[in-house]
C-alpha cells in the first residue's frame, strides 16, 4: 500500500469543509508563496508548491473530493475503484482512515483473501503472503487541452507538450511529449498518446496520455463537417457580368468563375478542397458564397451613373411579398 500522505486539507490551511472559494484562495496564496520561479534553487520550496498543487488538484475537483473524503488517500492511488472499496467496507475488510488510506479490519477473520479484496480495488493485486508474486498497478491515464490553429487541425501538425506525469508515488513529473495530430481532427476530439499517462506502481504499465482538442477559429474559414466554408466578396459588376477571381484554400491559392447574374448567396463549390477524414483521408469541398459588395462613398457624378444603370433593375424583385 502506499504510504501516508499529509492531510491535503492541513496542506492548504483549510477546514473539511471549506467551501471552493475558500479553497482556491488559499492554493493562490500558497502557490505564489513557494513558486519555483520565485525561490530559484530552493528545494524545499518546490517540493512544498508541488505538495500544494496535489492538493488543490484534488480537492478542486467535486468528484475527487468527494472519494477522498470517503476513503482517503487510497482513493488517490491509480486504479482505485471505488465501488470494489465500498463493497470491502461493507465484508468488514477496510476501514476509513481521514486522510490516510484504510486499514485491515476483519477480513482474515471472515475468510476474505486479503489480496483478492485488494485485486478488486485496484485491478491488479497487492503483495502476496508467503512471498507470492506482485502484479503492478496501471497507471491512471491523463488529459490535457490542447489548442490549435485551424490550419493545425484542418492539415495536421505536431504539438510538443509540457505534461505533469505522476510517477509511481504521485509526485508530479515535467516532461515534454510529442503529439503528433492527424488531418481533420475536429473540436472536441481526443489524441492518445499511447504509455504517457501517470506511472503505474510495481510491475504495472503507465496510463495514457489524451490531448483534448480546442481549435481557434480563423478569420475567414468556417467548418462543417469535412466541408470549409468562406464568404466571397464580389463587386456588383463582377456578379453582373461574371468574373474569374483567385481565393484562398486550406493550401493555397485557387481560380473560382463567378457566373453572369450571380446573386448574393451563390456557392460555388471547389470539389476535394476541404478537410480530410482522419481515418479515410478522403477530402470535403470548399464552398465561397458570393456576397456582393455594393459602391459606396460615390461623387456626383457616379451618382448619375448609377442612376443610369438603376434603369435596368428587375421591376418584381419583391413580388413574392404580395402573397403573404
């Protein structure tokens, strides 16, 4: 079993039953108090900020909490199941400890195998009598977020990471880990990375790593789907007469044909210029809806001009109004 931690709630200064308010007051007082950045090469000071952000990290979080107020640190532990720990509580196996894990309490006496009890709780089992052979704990898998570009996510990229991975004692550790992001990942969807979670405890193997993904949006490029969309500004002229006009795509530069007569709305689609499926690798469209852009800030004379053209107007562009 694990050895006993500090009480997390003596660590932050707090009362069991500080609200979240107080708690996060009292983690930002610490945490700017011991920072490594504002005690350079002092060893006690570090060790005491990583201490207060375990302990902030546990009881900031509702449902940790709430484990570790039932059980204690053994809720802590990778693997711990609390279900198998409450149905050993109730076999008279365990008994609570506040902040300091279980202790035995009758399991021998009702015939319970210690270690299958302990099996049950963690996944794997503990330490046998008679020097039986140990089957480690998995480590807890991990997440992280991670933002990227909408180009980033649209062709894919690779991140590197700064991860805290507990080790095997639940001490964070700082390591960089390359996350490598497919083409196509969209908002919302998860990267693992494979044996990049927390250390596992004995002969057990490390959790994995998942990189959440948030993508910024982009100034003129929309998703839906596999398909990109854009606006397409046109003059009133090029939308009368038609017009060949070079945009942007997700890799450069393309030609669309505005047709004669286009009217606000229009799409025109570029075929297999979206984004791709992470798993096919087959690719969107591009849409741009032609928006036209009418003149502006005119002199007297285009003013005439205009007036001229306005000649030439439909005469029933609203004509289906007068059957509502």
């Amino acid at each position: 079993m694990a050895a006993k931690r500090s009480d997390l709630y003596a660590v932050l200064g707090v009362a069991r039953d500080a609200d979240a308010d107080a708690i996060r007051t009292a983690y930002r007082q610490l945490a700017r108090k011991f920072h490594p950045d504002l005690n350079a090469g002092d060893k006690k000071a570090e060790d005491r900020f990583k201490e207060v952000s375990h302990a902030y990290d546990v009881l900031s979080d509702p449902e940790k909490r709430a484990r570790y107020d039932e059980f204690g640190d053994i809720s802590l532990e990778a693997g711990f199941d609390a279900e198998a720990a409450r149905a050993a509580q109730r076999m008279g196996g365990f008994r609570a400890h506040p902040g300091g894990g279980f202790a035995g309490g009758g399991a021998e006496g009702l015939g319970i195998d210690l270690d299958d009890l302990l099996g049950g709780v963690f996944g794997g089992r503990a330490r046998g009598r008679g020097g039986r052979t140990v089957r480690g704990w998995p480590g807890e898998d991990l997440e992280v977020a991670l933002e990227l570009d909408f180009l980033e996510a649209a062709l894919g990229t690779t991140k590197q990471l700064a991860v805290a991975r507990p080790d095997a004692s639940g001490n964070p550790q700082i390591e960089r880990v390359t996350v490598r992001i497919p083409a196509g990942v969209d908002e919302g969807g998860r990267i693992r990375v494979p044996g990049k979670g927390a250390e596992g405890q004995g002969d057990g193997p490390p959790g994995d790593l998942y990189a959440r993904i948030r993508i910024r949006p982009h100034a003129f490029f929309r998703r839906e789907g596999r398909d990109v969309h854009l606006d397409l500004p046109v003059t009133v002229g090029e939308a009368t007469l038609g017009a060949k006009i070079e945009i942007p795509t997700l890799e450069g530069k393309a030609t669309v044909t505005v047709p004669a007569g286009s009217d606000s709305g229009r799409r025109l689609r570029l075929r297999g210029k979206g984004i791709a499926s992470p798993k096919s690798g087959a690719r969107g469209n591009l849409y741009a809806t032609v928006q036209i852009r009418v003149w502006t800030g005119l002199d007297p004379e285009a003013r005439e001009t205009v007036q001229e053209l306005a000649e030439f107007d439909p005469p029933d562009i609203r004509k289906e109004w007068e059957k509502a």
